[in-house]
C-alpha cells in the first residue's frame, strides 16, 4: 500500500495496510468494495479500507476452525508463550509506527497512542508468562477407588470485536490470552480504526502466530459482523463497545449458546471526600476524565465533591485545564487531540447544554474551538451544579465535559454513586483508612480506584458488574475466560 500520503513517515511502511487477512492471507474483499477511515483531526479521509462480506467473514470463520483443532493438538503452552514473548518484542521495537498510525486515525496525542502501544505489549508478555500457569486440580474422590482430575481446555474459534478508542490495547487484551490458551481468532476491528489492528496483525504473524490461527476482517457491513455471534463454529464471542449493541449481540450468541465476554459501558463517579488530598483527587480526575479527550469506558462521568472543598477543588482544576493544548494528535506540544467524529462532538454539545439548562453554572469551555472546526474538537469543559436530572447523570458522555455534583455525607454520596444501572469504574479520594475499605465495599462497581485515576494494567482484572458487562479482561482471571473445564473421573484405581 502506498503511505507517501500519509502525513507522517513510518520506518516500516508495510505495517500501514487496508487489507484483511483470511486463511492465511493478505487480500481485499471479494467484492473489492472499500470503506473510507477519517482522521479525526481534519476530518478528511486517511485511507480506503476493504470492507469485507458475509461470505468473507463465513470463509474467516471455518478457517479458524479447522486451524484450530491443529494449533491446540501440535503446540505446547511453553511454545505458545515463545511466540507470545516474539510479537511482544516486535510491538516494541515497533512502537513508534504503530504509535504514528494510531494517532492519525484515533486523534489521541502521540504521547498517548505511544503510551497505549507500551500497554498493548503488556497483555502480550503477561499472557505469554500466563500460558504455562494454566494448572489442572486432582480432587479426592467420596467413592473409593476413584481419582477426579480437571483439565483445561481452550474454547475454540473466538470472534473478536473492539472499540475504536484503544485499537492497540483492546486487540491483545482480548487475542493474547486466546493465542495463550490454544485458541484461535477472527477479529472485527472498530471501523473507525482499522490500522492499528492490522498492524498488531502482521506483527503477530512475524512473531510465529500460524497462519489461520489469526484472521482479521475489517467491515463496514454490520450483518456481516454478525456471523462472530451466530456461526455455531465460533464458541466465544468477546465484545467491547455500548451496553445496546452488547445485549443485542448476548441474545444473538446465546442461540448457540457461546461463551461470551461483555465489557460495556460505564458512568464512572469520582467522588473527592473532605479529607481528600486535594492535588492528588485533582490529578486523578485530569487523568481518568480528560485521558484521551474523555474517550474511555472507564472516565470519570460524575465528579462528587464534598461541599466543604467544592470551589478549591474546582479552581485548582480549572486552572490546570487552562494549560491543555487542543490540536493534532501528531504535532508536537498538543495535549489533548480531537473526538472520533461528528456524532461524538454533537452528544458532548447536547449534554454540556442540556446541564446549562437545567441549572448548571459552565465554570470553562463549553464550545467548540473556533480555530479547529475543521476536525471534530471540543473543548475541555468544566460544570459546576450539576444534580441527577441531568442527561449527563444518566447518560455516558464519552467527552470531554467534567460536571462536578457537591454532596454533604458520605451516605449521600454513596446513593448517588450506585444510583445508575452501570457498575464498571468507581473512583475516590480519601485519608481516612476506615472509610477507604468502608466505601470500598459499597460502590457498586467492579474496579475501584483509591486516591489514583488509574487503574487499568495487565496484572489488574479487568470488567463491570450490572449492565456493564459480564467477564473479566486481563490478570489471572482472563485467561479462563478463553478455557473450558474438563473433569475426567478414573474408576479402579
């Protein structure tokens, strides 16, 4: 593919493709048809992408299928973990191109997209180390004579399908422990952000993945897509995107009865108690609500402040906000880049008026950068009066916009926390140790962060409670998500 248009130069060129590859090869679409992938900075198109079909995704599919079945039977956990370290090493000696490319057509500053492709690598080289950690039980009988031994099996086939705000990392959270237990992949890229997966893609074969153990089939088709949920040879479907598609698409798998993994959507509340150390909960929130102009499932939705520190706390993060720099994500000094497209520019709009209307006091930013219409930025944006009848109380913006609720007791805060049907992140700030293992225990969510805005690592299970999803990515846990259990009962012993 030629990348002289590109308007950064790769070292390796050949990792910036617009192909699939099924059945081990590189190849368009059977019916050569293209879609075309933005760069969000500009809002000008980067590069054509095949946009493949129904039967491409079928072809995909019993590839897998078949290579399955020889992948497991011919490779040690100890040789799967060999190939795992190798595409580990090629995504950091490559991490600068694959940085490059993930920064045109997500936006995110290449500071960012560098610091993604060092996470994506992590999953690589954990589940590398995981794949010779996969131990079997024998368990005492209550019949004489008898030995019961479990054994772990890989799934099979898994349809992957990942978001557009972490291409890089959401690919080898989700096929690293796959690879790692014997499976094999079809994955869906976000259509938004191709690139970067087809790259991890190529990196993955040159680091000794076999060929048809991985396919990769980029569609604009969302009917083709759906073969990952309802072909009866995929028996794990593992999905990360908006709570709607997610259910739509664990009823379409449950007809074939699939295991399914579900990271879904969030509304994070952030909550800075009284005893706080106020530069940390303001740091913590610059990080897990503006990281990546807002774009992530686990960004704080809600910032409760006890109303004794409510406009020191607000001040200080008013000004640090100030010093944000809105641009391209590949030109040097930027610090926030743009949202991944129109519709996401218009919902940040809607929720940021929405709240104006209903009461809230816009403390900074509130529009979109007159000096960047051309590209899909907004600006960073700070609420204050912010209460529970509003759209962004209910409702993930997915945007740049802090809207900051003032409480008075912990009880109280602690309601208005749970009072959502999503459970993914949760977030506080507190000294006082008793209240950290009391809040702990009662926030409704499945990851917790304590006086810290991160909380996202390879070694860190990874997933929500309520109608944020079912499963968890990452850690220990995240490989037995990709393995079924076999008992095995010996009689006569």
């Amino acid at each position: 593919m030629d990348t002289s248009s590109l308007p950064v130069a790769l070292e390796t060129p050949s990792l910036f493709d617009n192909r699939g590859f099924i059945a081990g090869k590189w190849r368009h679409a059977s019916s050569n048809k293209t879609f075309p992938v933005l760069e969000p900075s500009t809002g000008r198109t980067l590069a054509q992408c095949a946009d493949f079909s129904t039967q491409d995704f079928v072809e995909a599919i019993e590839t897998a299928d078949a290579e399955f079945k020889q992948f497991f039977s011919t490779t040690t956990a100890k040789q799967r973990g060999t190939f795992l370290r190798k595409w580990n090493d090629l995504i950091l000696e490559n991490s600068q191109d694959i940085a490059k490319i993930l920064s045109l057509e997500n936006g995110k500053t290449l500071a960012e997209a560098k610091g993604e492709v060092i996470y994506a690598a992590s999953f690589v080289s954990w589940f590398a180390e995981e794949a010779t950690r996969s131990y079997g039980d024998v368990i005492p009988s209550s019949y004489p004579n008898n030995t019961v031994m479990t054994f772990k099996e890989p799934v099979g086939v898994c349809g992957i399908i990942t978001p557009w705000n972490f291409p890089a990392a959401m690919i080898t959270r989700k096929i690293a422990p796959a690879f790692a237990a014997g499976c094999s992949v079809v994955i869906k890229p976000p259509s938004e952000t191709p690139f970067t997966a087809i790259a991890l893609v190529k990196l993955a074969l040159l680091g000794g993945v076999p060929p048809g153990v991985v396919n990769i089939v980029p569609t604009k088709d969302r009917q083709a897509s759906l073969q990952l949920a309802t072909h009866p040879r995929v028996r794990k479907l593992s999905f990360t995107g908006s709570t709607n598609v997610g259910k739509m698409l664990t009823k379409l798998a449950a007809d074939t009865m699939k295991r399914i993994s579900m990271e879904l959507g969030g509304n994070a509340p952030f909550i800075v108690f009284q005893d706080a150390d106020l530069d940390k909960a303001v740091e913590g929130a610059l990080i897990c609500k503006f990281r990546s102009s807002g774009q992530t499932c686990v960004c704080a939705n809600r910032l409760f402040v006890h109303e004794s520190v409510l406009e020191e706390f607000t001040d200080r993060m008013i000004k640090r906000v100030k010093s944000f720099q809105l641009g391209r994500g590949i030109d040097e000094g930027v610090t926030h880049g743009p949202l991944v497209n129109a519709a996401a520019v218009e919902k940040v709009k809607s929720h940021v008026q929405d709240a104006l209307d209903k009461g809230g006091r816009l403390r900074y930013g509130g529009a979109v950068p007159v000096d960047r219409s051309s590209g899909y930025f907004f600006e960073p944006t700070i609420i204050t009066g912010a209460h529970k009848d509003m759209h962004v109380a209910n409702d993930e913006t997915f945007g740049p916009l802090a809207a900051i609720f003032s409480f008075s007791s912990e009880d109280e805060v602690v309601s208005l926390a749970n009072d959502t049907e999503f459970g993914l992140a949760g977030y506080f700030f507190s000294n006082d140790i008793n209240r950290i293992f009391r809040v702990s225990r009662r926030i409704e969510c499945g990851m917790i962060g304590v006086n810290t805005g991160l909380i996202s690592a390879a070694e860190a299970p990874f997933g929500g409670v309520k109608e944020s999803g079912v499963g968890r990515e990452g850690s220990k846990y995240g490989l037995a998500e990709y393995q079924n259990i076999k008992s095995v009962t010996i009689g006569g012993v």
